[in-house]
C-alpha cells in the first residue's frame, strides 16, 4: 500500500524542450508559477530547475511552437 502512496505522489515525468525549434519568447517562464524556467532569449538559453517544477503542463500549453513536452517515467 505504501508503494502505491509513494508512486502517487511521484511527478510523471520532466518538462524537455526541442532547443531546435524553440524561438525563446519566454512566454513558457511567464506562466510557470513554480518560477521554475528560466529563458535568455540574448544567448538562446532556455533551463529548468525540475526539483521546482512540478509538471503542471502550463508552460506546454503556452509554447507558441510545441516546443515543449512532458517525458514520461517509465518504471
């Protein structure tokens, strides 16, 4: 039962980006509420602090491009 809790409680995956077609707007690090992106659109930087983030799937949606995706754990 414990392992069930435990696995429940387990984020499903981390937020990757595709630095290939992302253009850096920002707009992904506007609508994190965790503040767990941050995008340098000068030097085409784009990171992610995952023990922040908590894989709500906002800044997906935002992405103008899909640029953004969830990489799901697989046990």
């Amino acid at each position: 039962m414990l392992h069930f809790f435990h696995r429940l409680l387990q984020k499903p995956g981390i937020i990757k980006n595709d630095t290939r077609t992302c253009i850096y707007c920002g707009k992904c690090q506007k609508t994190c509420h965790h503040k767990a992106i941050n995008v340098d659109k000068k030097n085409k930087a784009w990171v992610i602090d995952h023990e922040k983030c908590h894989c709500c799937g906002h800044c997906i949606k935002k992405c103008p491009i899909h640029a953004l995706m969830l990489e799901i754990n697989i046990p």
